[in-house]
C-alpha cells in the first residue's frame, strides 16, 4: 500500500508537490519573504548550530541526485553529443 498517496488522496486530492508548485507560481514573493524570514529567525536563535544544518542539508541534497528519483541502469552510458564519435 502506497500510503503517501492515501494521505494525499484524502488531504489535498493530488499529490503535495503539485499543490507545492502551484502555491510557488501563484505567491512566489510570499514565499521568498517566508523563506528568508524562517532563515532569518533559525540563524539567529541556532548560529552555533548553523554549520551543522548546513552540512545535513548538503549530505541529503547530495544524496537525494545521486542515489533516488530515477531507475538505476546498469553501466548506463551518457548521451552522446551530435558529431561526436561513440567511445
């Protein structure tokens, strides 16, 4: 069972990061405003801690490209660019 789409299914009707993108498009400066705003309070209540968030956040951005979102394809090869020769 898939439960992040139950939970969808029932709160919202279409997967969140759908409901994300469109909020982003339709009240992009509020957002930004709300982004710098959170930033803003979390330096100044954990700046002893911030290097660490930091570190965390890059780890699993890092990790989140390199290892989830696409299907693995064993010694899969790059694209090859138009009048390059194959290698």
């Amino acid at each position: 069972m898939d439960w992040y789409k139950v939970l969808w299914s029932r709160l919202g009707g279409r997967p969140w990061t759908y409901i994300l993108r469109d909020a982003w498009h339709k009240l992009e400066g509020i957002w930004i405003i709300g982004l710098v705003a959170v930033g803003a309070v979390v330096g100044h209540c954990f700046w002893e801690l911030i290097f660490w968030f930091l570190l965390v956040f890059a780890l699993g951005y890092s990790a989140g490209h390199l290892f989830w979102g696409k299907d693995y394809v064993h010694d899969q090869k790059g694209e090859q660019s138009e009048g390059q020769p194959e290698p």
